[in-house]
C-alpha cells in the first residue's frame, strides 16, 4: 500500500481501522505502524470520528407508541392508496381511522365530507393519493 | 438469522396477515426512527418518514422479492424517503422536535450531549445530500462503502469521495468543538 493511500483511508473512513475496508485494512495497519508521521493526521480524524459518534439522538418513546398504536388498524393491502390531506403524509394519515382510509381511496381525488363514522376527522379538505404500488423510489402524488 | 426471519414475515405479511407486520415493523422501528432522525434532522419529521416507510412494506409486501434482503431494501426505502422529506421542508432543528427527548441520567452530561448533537446535526445537516446519506450510512449505521454505493447507486469510489469531501467540510464547520 501506498502512503497516498492510507492518507485516503483516513481522509474518508476516520481513523478506526475497523471502518476502513477490509480488503485493506491490514495492509494499511502495518503501513501506519510503520510511518509515524501519520499519527497527526490520525488522531485530527479520531477527533470528528468522536463528535460524530456522539452524535446519537434518542428516539423519543411516544414516538414509537404513537406509531405502534397506529399499527393496529391497517387499510387493506389491495387498495394501494392512502389517502391524507396536505402535502407527503403527515401525521394525519396514522390518525386517520380505517373507514376514512378506505372511503377515500375508492374516491380518490375528490373532495369528501366524511361523517366520522369510525372517528373524530370530519372533512378532508383535499386529498393527496400516494400510489405506492411498484416500489420505494415510486411516489406517484396526484392532487385534487 | 434475522434476515431469514424476516422473509418469512414478508411473507406473511404479503398474504395480508397484520400481527407478521406489527412484529417485522417492531423489530426495526428504532434504528428505522434513528435513522430518519439523523436524515432529516429533526425527531417528528423521522416519524412521519417511519410512519410512510412502514406503510409501504404492508403495501408493498405482496409484490417484494427477497433479491437485496429485507434490511437493505428498507434502508433504501427509508433514506429515499427521508430525502424527499427534506427536500420538501425546510430543516428544522431537533429542539423542534413535538416530544422530548427521554432524560439522561446525569443532566450535566445531558447538556453537553445535547449540545454536541445539536452542532453536529447543523453541521451534518448542511451537507450536500449525497454526502450527508454516506456519512450517516457509514458512521451511524456501520454500513459498507459497498453497501453505501448500492444503496446510493454509486461506485465505492465515488463513496469514499463523498466521505472525504463530507469529512472535510464537517471539520471546518465543527473545528471550534473539535479543538477542546
């Protein structure tokens, strides 16, 4: 291995060989163990690499229940819309009981005066339909 | 393992069966919120982006294929998700977030974490796209640069590209609290 490239190793992975690629990483250990200029440079790299393993935000457990509760009436598979009010799927969509779910994916693109059958929603003043039929990368929004 | 186990819950879940579903969503709802919380950068917009990414694997489910594994392609649907969110909305920090965050046992501790995240969030947060996905892939998720440069449809070169360029920026911006 090449000096340049264990500069490269660090510049990219940090220096815990254990992020470095594994095909190199004995190569590059014994070439560090044998340049001692490097450890300038390693140790600037362990600084960001402890800043960004710091970085660890707790995930908020009402968060989780809030999501698992939402869990517990899913709209049918078959459908393949789902329909919220606004932009993306806000929160509006987990909120949303089964019946509006599935009255406004059989009438997608228009507007609904729902009774709240099922809930508290009482209107949905427009309705986005995200298609999620083919996969992740498919958004299809259609509005109004 | 897991992985095998989560086929069959695909499986399951492809017929329509919900509790497969709670189960599969469950096992990866943490690192899923993590993940889209790093992305965005901001706890209530990981949620919605879970709540979404969820709703596609109980959607999607009868037309998945196991070619990539489960884990990788909800990676993929999760990151592609949390980009377009962003994309969407302006960033919002995590202060902004609707819940608390769950209390550190040393508040001292807890102020100094917080404030580390939020320096590193700005900073994380105002890198090009591509190299935010591969810090954050590659740091925080202990992903591959194979893995990264599939999930991203990129070389691992052009990965490690992003990294160096990504690295370099995130010193500048961060050099006042790398320096104590």
């Amino acid at each position: 291995m090449q000096r340049a490239r264990l500069q490269r190793l660090i510049d990219a992975y940090g220096a815990d060989p254990a992020r470095w690629p594994a095909a190199e990483r004995d190569a590059a250990k014994r070439l560090l163990a044998e340049t001692p200029a490097m450890s300038a440079r390693l140790e600037d790299a362990a600084r960001l690499d402890r800043a960004l393993d710091d970085f660890n935000p707790a995930v908020p457990k009402a968060a989780q229940a809030r999501l698992r509760q939402g869990w517990a009436n899913l709209p049918p598979q078959e459908t393949a819309a789902v329909a919220i009010a606004g932009a993306g799927l806000p929160r509006l969509a987990r909120m949303l009981p089964r019946a509006v779910m599935l009255a406004a994916a059989s009438v997608a693109g228009i507007v609904i005066g729902h009774s709240g059958i099922d809930g508290p929603v009482t209107a949905i003043a427009r309705i986005d339909v995200v298609t999620l039929i083919s996969g992740p990368e498919s958004i299809l929004l259609m509005e109004e | 393992m897991q992985e095998a186990d989560d086929h069959s819950l695909m499986a399951e879940v492809a017929d329509g069966n919900e509790r497969a579903f709670r189960t599969l969503a469950g096992r990866h709802l943490d690192w899923a919120l993590r993940l889209a919380g790093r992305l965005t950068g901001n706890a209530a917009d990981a949620e919605d982006v879970v709540q979404e990414a969820m709703l596609r694997v109980w959607i999607n489910a009868p037309r998945w294929r196991p070619d990539a594994g489960f884990r990788t392609w909800f990676y993929r649907v999760v990151v592609n998700l949390a980009l377009d969110w962003r994309r969407r909305k302006p960033f919002r920090p995590l202060s902004d977030a609707g819940d608390p965050v769950d209390p550190a046992p040393d508040p001292q501790a807890a102020l100094s974490r917080g404030q580390t995240d939020k320096l590193v969030t700005a900073a994380i947060a105002e890198l090009p796209e591509r190299q935010r996905v591969a810090v954050v892939l590659t740091y925080h998720e202990g992903l591959s640069n194979a893995e990264v440069a599939a999930l991203l449809d990129v070389s691992v070169g052009a990965v490690e590209g992003l990294l160096v360029r990504a690295r370099r920026a995130l010193r500048e911006r961060l050099a006042p609290a790398l320096k104590e």
